[in-house]
C-alpha cells in the first residue's frame, strides 16, 4: 500500500515568510485534507523558500522565481501525487 505524501515547506524566518507559509499550508490542507500524511513547516535562514512533496522538490523561490500562486502550488501538489484529481474551479482557464 501506498504512503500518504508529506509536503513540508521550508521557509526564511529571517524574511518573516511564517504567515505565507502557514497561509500555504492551510491551503494544500483545505484542498487535499486527508489525502496528505501532513503538511510541515520548517523555519530556516538566507531567504529559502522551498516546497517538497515527500523528497521532491516543487518549488523553490531563487530557481522558480518568488513565490509560487496557490493555484500553480495546488496543480503541482496534485499534478504529483493525484493526477486523476479535478481541482474543479481551479483547472478551468
């Protein structure tokens, strides 16, 4: 049987990031609930900003360019560990 994923977001607590991190956090939980074994947050320093789905990296700040549109998180996140899922309102152009 299949683990659930674990997302952890590892954010600069030196750039005062916690509150997006946590806003992500509360997002990826609102959308996929259950289906993720958790969503961690990680304070760390020199301006990180990086999204992990188990060891996979999904988004980084310095190589994606800032932050990432809950949208396109919310895509990643599914296009990896759900890709049979509608998100529904999200998908649609």
């Amino acid at each position: 049987m299949k683990t659930s994923p674990a997302v952890t977001i590892h954010y600069c607590s030196q750039c005062n990031w916690l509150l997006r991190a946590g806003w992500m956090a509360q997002e990826l939980l609102h959308t996929f609930s259950t289906d993720l074994a958790s969503v961690t947050l990680v304070p760390g320093t020199g301006g990180i900003y990086q999204i992990k789905v188990d060891d996979e990296i999904i988004w980084d700040r310095k190589t994606d360019g800032g932050f990432p549109e809950v949208k396109e998180l919310k895509q990643r996140v599914r296009n990896i560990c759900f890709p049979e899922r509608d998100l529904g309102h999200i998908d649609k152009k």
